[in-house]
C-alpha cells in the first residue's frame, strides 16, 4: 500500500489521526458613529473569554473602554498565518477591527482557507456596536464642519449667498421625481439635505442668535408629535381627511394667526401661489369673489384656483404640458435639420 492510501485509510485496528483543536478567530467590528464603550452583549462576552485580543490601532476609540473593563489589548496586526497560528491548540484571539476592517487579514485568511494546506480555525465576525437608521447623517455633519472650516468658498458663504442655491436643488428635486429617475432622485434629495445642513453650520456662528442642526432637528421632531396627536397622543385619525383636521387645528393654535393668507410665501411661483391661497379660502369655508380685472395674469388666476379645486396642481400641470411643448420643438427641430 502507498504512503498516500495509508494515509487516507489507516488500517482496521490502527485508531485516526486526532485532528488539531483549530481554536477561533472573531473579528469584531464596531461602528465610529455609536459612542464608544457602547457595545452589545455577546461581544463582552468574547471579549472576557478571549485568550487573547489584538488591535492593530493604538489610538483605536474603543481601547480605553476596553481595558477600563479589565480586557487585556495587545497592539499587534499579525499575519494571517501568525493569526492561525495563535490560534493553534483550541485558544481564541479576538481581533478588534479598525475602521477600514482589515480587509489585508480576512483576504489574507480567505487565501489560507482555500489553499486547502491549514487546519483553519473557526471564523466569526461579530459587529460589536450597530449603525441606526440615520446614523450616516453624523458623518454628513463631520464633513460640513470640517469644508466649513477648510474651504476658501464653503467657509465664506452666508444664508442670503446660498439662497440662489435652494431654489435650484428644490427645482431638481421636483424634475427627479417628476421624471421617475430613482438615481437622480436619490442623488437630489441628498443636494437638498446638504443645503439644510449648511445653513445649520452657518447659523452655529451667528453671535446673537447661534443655533445648530440639533436645534433643527429637535424643533422639527417637537413639531411633528404634536401636529400629530392621533400618533402620539389620545386622539384617533381613520382618514386622511381626519389627519389634516387634526395637523390645521394644532397648526392654528400654534401660529395663532389673523388670516388664512399669514404664513404664505408670496415670492413662490404666481401658479403656486394661486392655488396656495385657494387651498386656504376653500379650507376655511370662506367665500371670496375673484377679484375683477382683465389681462393674462387674471385669466392665470382664475386657471390655477381651477386646477386647486379639482385636485391638481397648476404648476406641475403647467410643467407636463411645457415638456411636451420641448419635446414637439426638439421633434421640428430634427425634421428641419
């Protein structure tokens, strides 16, 4: 018999070789947007029970806490071999990944694995801290701080430099959506987000009146819970109808205005604004003659308080049928050419 069918067919009374106790390797990730310390339950507990745990990083934000804890850290990026090999004889090392991962030791392990000639340990990556939903808005926060600080454009601009700016990602906004292009759409919603965190930035330096994105965020969320009191409070809503009598009456009380026209911004576009102040009479079950006057801009008015009534918005119909006008220009012009 061959030294390779020995090997792998010991004889009858001959007892098989006792494979080698691999031990176990844990990546454990945690996430810079998740204060740290701050980790779950089962990465504790591979933490304390580790033989040993490596951190490529000395300044990594977790170290600290992790030693406050009484978890021995060694600052080591070993090999993917190295790593293998300190895990020989059952012994688990846990890896506290840096915020790139350490892709050079998982490639590294993959290669190990699949050449076939390592008994491998187990493999586990453990996220020890998660992202919440809207955690990546801190990392757009930390970006604008740091262009607000650095950049000789973004760090001189002003609320009234960047208005032009607003009108313009808005417009896009409505174009993306319009035109149903979902990358577009994704892409404009964040260029309108920019410009709210921007403003926020810049009103942090204002010396009389300073606010942040915080303060922002925390008016708008205060706002809605109370606009809302069929979702958080003991009131009951069923229809969308019953919802805006509920968001009106809480908006009414809040503003406490004299007229249904206070609070519309009369520099919006004249279709928009038409039918904004139709909206506002029709609500308040108000009876408001047109007012008398000929010309385009009167014939326009009594187009756009139309439109509201029926459920349509003058301006976005006035932009499908301005398209279809660029489509038949763009169609002559190629018979012409």
């Amino acid at each position: 018999m061959n030294a390779t069918s020995f090997d792998s067919a010991p004889d009858a009374g001959r007892s098989a070789p006792t494979p080698p106790e691999t031990g176990r390797i844990v990546l454990l990730t945690t996430s810079h947007r998740v204060a740290p310390g701050l980790l779950s339950w089962p990465a504790w507990q591979a933490l304390h029970a580790a033989d040993r745990v490596l951190c490529a990083d000395g300044a990594h934000p977790q170290l600290p806490y992790l030693r406050e804890a009484g978890i021995s850290v060694e600052e080591a990026a070993p090999t993917a071999e190295e790593l293998v090999d300190a895990c020989a004889g059952g012994r688990t090392v846990v890896v506290v990944a840096t915020g790139e991962g350490e892709p050079a030791l998982t490639d590294g392990l993959a290669r190990l694995a699949g050449s076939g000639r390592f008994h491998m340990p187990e493999l586990e990556l453990l996220p020890a801290s998660y992202d919440l939903p809207g955690a990546r808005l801190l990392d757009l926060v930390q970006v604008m701080d740091r262009i607000r600080a650095e950049c000789p454009w973004s760090s001189r601009q002003t609320h009234q430099g960047l208005v032009k700016y607003g009108i313009e990602e808005a417009y896009e906004l409505v174009e993306a959506i319009e035109e149903g292009d979902r990358d577009e759409l994704r892409e404009e919603l964040g260029d309108v987000l920019l410009q709210v965190v921007f403003h926020a930035r810049i009103a942090e330096e204002d010396p009389d009146a300073p606010f942040s994105i915080d303060d922002v965020a925390g008016t708008i969320v205060a706002k809605l819970v109370h606009r809302h009191p069929h979702v958080f409070g003991e009131e009951s809503a069923a229809t969308p109808e019953e919802v805006k009598e509920h968001w009106l009456r809480t908006k009414a009380e809040e503003k406490q205005r004299t007229s249904v026209t206070e609070g519309i911004p009369l520099h919006q576009p004249g279709l928009a604004l038409a039918a904004k102040l139709a909206s506002r009479v029709r609500t308040a079950g108000l009876d408001v003659p047109l007012p008398a006057g000929e010309g385009v801009g009167y014939e326009l008015l009594t187009l756009a308080i139309r439109a509201e009534a029926e459920g349509a918005d003058p301006e976005a119909a006035l932009r499908a049928a301005a398209r279809a006008y660029r489509d038949a220009v763009r169609a002559a012009e190629g018979a012409e050419a």
